[in-house]
C-alpha cells in the first residue's frame, strides 16, 4: 500500500510539472494504466450526466 501511495505520489508531481527523470520504465507504464482507468470513469460519469439530461429535456 506504501509503494502505490508513492507511486500516486510521484504521477500526482509529474502531472503537475515534475521531471519523469526518476520513474523507472514500469512506473511508467504503470501510471499509463491508472491514467487509462481513470479517464474511463471520467468519461462513464460524464456519459452519465449527459444521458440524465437528454432524459429531463425529454421529459420537459
């Protein structure tokens, strides 16, 4: 659980201007796949959001 906490850690900092210099390779990789998950439910949720209003305008 340490590890993953740092490893967020470091791809919170590189996404917020940091050097990748001191990630390894499947660090790397590893923040891809995060970064891959988490767009999925970003863009699920705003799927969502965008299919409740198409509802209520229906309903109007």
């Amino acid at each position: 659980m340490k590890h993953e906490i740092e490893f967020l850690q470091k791809g919170l900092s590189y996404m917020y201007g940091g050097g990748i210099g001191t990630m390894a390779l499947d660090e790397l990789h590893m923040l891809e796949k995060h970064l891959e998950i988490w767009i999925y439910h970003i863009r699920s949720a705003k799927m969502d959001l965008m299919y409740q209003e198409i509802q209520l305008l229906k309903n109007k």
